[in-house]
C-alpha cells in the first residue's frame, strides 16, 4: 500500500474532511502513516480563518521542500479553505507543492492525487461541485464520537470572516443522507455524534421540501443505540423558538450550546453585520436556560475588531461575566483580505489586542471555573470514552454539558458505557467524581 501523511489545522469541519479523505484514499490503496518521511503523498487541510493559520501552513510548507528535495516523487497536496483564497500564493511561495484543492473537490481526492503523481503537478482544482455524502473513513477513526457534517458553506457576510469565500454558499445535505451516515457510525459502535455546519441551525432552508434543525434532531433522536446529540456551530440569528423547544423536548440533545457572540457592544456588532443585538442575545440566553435550566454554554469572542474602543471591550468583558460561560474562545481580529473589516480604516494595534485577549481570558477562566465549581456534589451522566490522561486506573468521559470527568470505574464500567457520577472536585480542566451507586443513579438533567 501507498502511505499517506495528512495534517489537519483549524476546525472540526476540517478534522471531518481529512477523515474523509484519508476514507476515500484508502479505497485507492493509500494507508495513513504518521511518518511524514515515509509518506508517499502529504496533504495539509488547511484553515484560512486567521493570517495565523495560514502562516503555520507555509512555514510547514517550507520544512517539507526539504523533504522532497531528497524525494522529488513525494507529492505534497494543499486542501481546504487556503485552497480557493491562496491558490495563486501557494504555487508562487511554495513551488513544491503538487496539487492545490477546495472542499468541493474531495470526493474526488483519488483522481486528483492519482493525476497530480502521474504529471508531477501542479494540479489545481477549487471551483464548486455538487454537494455529496461521503461516508468513507479510515479503520482508526474514533469509533465512539463522531463529527457528521449537515451542511456545508456560510451566507452571513459578517465583515471579518472569510468563511463565504472559502466554502461557498449555504448547502444542506438531505435528512435522509444524515440519518443513514448516523445509523452506519452506531452500527460500529458510535455513541455520540456532533452535527457539523458554519451556522448549523440555518440547516435546511435550501433544501425541498425545506426543513430545519429541530426536525432533523428529533429524527437522530430516533436513531437506536446513539445516546448523544450535539451540533456547532449555531448563529444567534437563526436561532428560532423551536430549536429552543427541541434543546428541551429531544431527550438525546445535550444541555452543551456553543453560541458565538463575537462582541458585548452593539456597536461593534452592527460593524461586524452579525444580526443582533447583546439584549437579543441576552434574550436568546435566557430562553435557552428557561427550557433547559443545566444548560452550558460556549462562546467565541473577537477582540480587536476595527474601532473597538475599550469602553466597547469592557462591554463583551460584561457579557462574558453575565452569561456566565462554561467556555470563551478569545480570538485577537485578523485582518482578512478581501474581507469589509480589512478595509475599515480604525484597525487596533497589536499591542492592544494582546492586551485585551490577555484580560478577558482571565476573565473568562474565572467564570468557567465558578461554573466548574458548582457542579461539586451533583450527578451527572458521563459517557466515558476512555482512559484517564491523570491516573491509568481511572476512566475518563464527558458529560452531557461537555465537562471532562475522572473517575475509578472499579472495573464495573468500561468505555463506551453511560454511568452516572456523583462530582467530588472541580479541577482547573476537568472534574473529578466517585461512581454513583445505582440507588443514586439518577440523571441530574434530563
Ligand atoms: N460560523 C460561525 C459564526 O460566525 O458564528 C463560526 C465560524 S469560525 C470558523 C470560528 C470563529 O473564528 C468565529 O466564531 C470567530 O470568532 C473567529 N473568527 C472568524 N474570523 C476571524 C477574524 N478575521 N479574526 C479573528 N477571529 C475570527
């Protein structure tokens, strides 16, 4: 068999894809090996969501010329969201790179692979393509929790975001399609399963009939032998009643919502065109939580954004403390070509970003760790998932509001099972616990 090395940067829909890749490769006889000097194709699946992101990839890009200037018949392959934004780059910085693709253009890896080896590149391929369902994976995907992507591409133009340029317009794959993917990962042992999508609950509307989120919740609710639903990522703006409804009605739905907030001033966001305003999202919060009391949630902030003031930053640093998050992805804004935002004359120097990422991180640590805190003495449902990273002798699994769990499972339990756990300690990253007898075992929150 041929060997393939792939490097994954950015987000989940990325790890997804790679997956998916690596499936159909291995149709073609390519095998994953974490030797990149032994591989005989490398891809990176790359991220364009920060300048960040994109210099890690040709920074790796310039240690593997080295590579194939020992190995001219290596072919290295650039994938993903870099793909349709940096095509003419990527050949310019980094002549030793083969092949050049878009997400629309995986199913059709093996034949882009095969041509890239037999003309020795370069091969590029980052215009649009059906949207298709592919299943394949390699045999050492994680078998218990699985990503399944719902839909695909973004239309929400926020100002600093690239998104709609790199996946291309809004494209939900049919319910159908989604709940046969679920029922094969259960039938190999899958437990839990997060719907992937760059606004999931927009899923839907493009399809006929149309449909929505909280539809194609109930239907994976009816998927025998899965235990967990999750989803991200969610745009406060689509987020309608009846998601709200189904957080509180669809028993498998987890009480875990990721909903971006990106700043706590208004100002900011009316610049950054997200849609709403933070009494909204405060609104959205406290319905969330009337359905579903237990309900944690995480967040993604921009600070830096053009013209953020400091009396706009202490607003996002109040909203922060007022949701109370479980967890807050702090992100300093990076200026992205082609993006409204780049434009926007009043840009924040560096200095004040790392200022302002520093303070509301620390801010934001606190919060979860009050969070964290106010689980000692509860019970909560853990999926366990394996080993724990602290102690070889315990377990460790997550609960239904995302929280690590270590515990001994006195050889009663074992990966895959849902037990209940009665929590002792609330460490800075994980929670600690003893498993509940039976009488005890009750689930706290659904
Ligand atoms: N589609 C989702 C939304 O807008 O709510 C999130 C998608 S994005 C992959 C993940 C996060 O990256 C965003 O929520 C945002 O906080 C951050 N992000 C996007 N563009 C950025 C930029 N230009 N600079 C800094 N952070 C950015």
């Amino acid at each position: 068999m041929a060997k393939l090395h792939l490097i994954t940067y950015g987000c989940q829909m990325n790890e997804y894809d790679s997956e998916r890749v690596a499936g159909l490769l291995r149709e073609r006889q390519y095998e994953l090996t974490d030797d990149e000097s032994a591989a005989d194709v490398i891809l990176l699946n790359t991220c364009a969501i920060r300048e960040k992101a994109e210099e890690k990839v040709f920074s790796k890009l310039g240690e593997l010329k080295r590579l194939k200037a020992h190995r001219p018949a290596l072919v290295i392959g650039v994938m993903g969201c870099m793909a349709p934004l940096q095509q003419q780059t990527i050949f310019r910085r980094a002549p030793q790179v083969d092949l050049v693709f878009g997400s629309a253009a995986i199913a059709r890896v093996g034949d882009l692979v095969e041509r890239a080896r037999r003309e020795g590149g370069p091969v590029l391929e980052t215009g649009e393509a059906p949207l298709v369902k592919i299943t394949a994976k390699p045999p050492t995907a994680d078998r218990l929790k699985a990503f399944v992507t719902v839909m695909e591409g973004c239309e929400k133009h926020c100002t600093f975001c690239v998104v709609p340029r790199t996946r291309g317009r809004e494209r939900s794959h049919t319910p159908e399609a989604i709940l046969a993917e679920i029922a094969g990962l259960v039938g190999e042992g899958c437990r839990e399963v997060t719907l992937l999508g760059q606004t999931v609950n927009a899923y839907g509307r493009d399809l006929t009939p149309p449909t929505d989120l909280a539809e194609l919740l109930a239907r994976v609710n009816d998927v025998a032998g899965l235990a967990r639903i999750r989803f991200t990522t969610s745009n406060p703006y689509n987020l309608t009643p009846k998601l709200i409804a189904a957080m509180r009605d669809v028993p498998k739905v987890c009480e875990w919502f990721h909903l971006p907030l990106q700043s706590g001033s208004d100002r900011v966001l009316a610049r950054m065109n997200r849609g709403y305003t933070r009494a909204q999202y405060l609104d959205l919060v406290a319905a969330l939580r009337e359905a579903e009391p237990a309900m944690a949630f995480s967040t993604d902030v921009i600070v830096g954004f053009p013209g953020e003031t400091e009396a706009d930053f202490e607003a996002t640093v109040e909203m922060v403390e007022r949701v109370g998050y479980d967890n807050v992805f702090v992100f300093r804004y990076s200026r992205r070509p082609g993006t409204p935002a780049a434009a926007m004359g009043d840009q924040v120097a560096d200095d004040v970003k790392a200022d302002r990422n520093r303070r509301l991180l620390e801010v934001a640590q606190r919060v979860g760790a009050a969070r964290s805190a106010a689980l000692t003495g509860r019970r909560l449902e853990v999926l366990v998932d394996g080993v724990s990273r602290r102690s070889a002798g315990e377990l460790a699994g997550r609960t239904r509001c995302n929280r690590v769990v270590n515990f001994d499972g006195h050889g009663r339990v074992a990966v895959g099972d849902t037990v209940h756990v009665r929590i002792t300690d609330a460490l800075p990253h994980s929670l600690r616990g003893t498993l509940a007898t039976p009488e005890e075992a009750v689930c706290w929150s659904k």
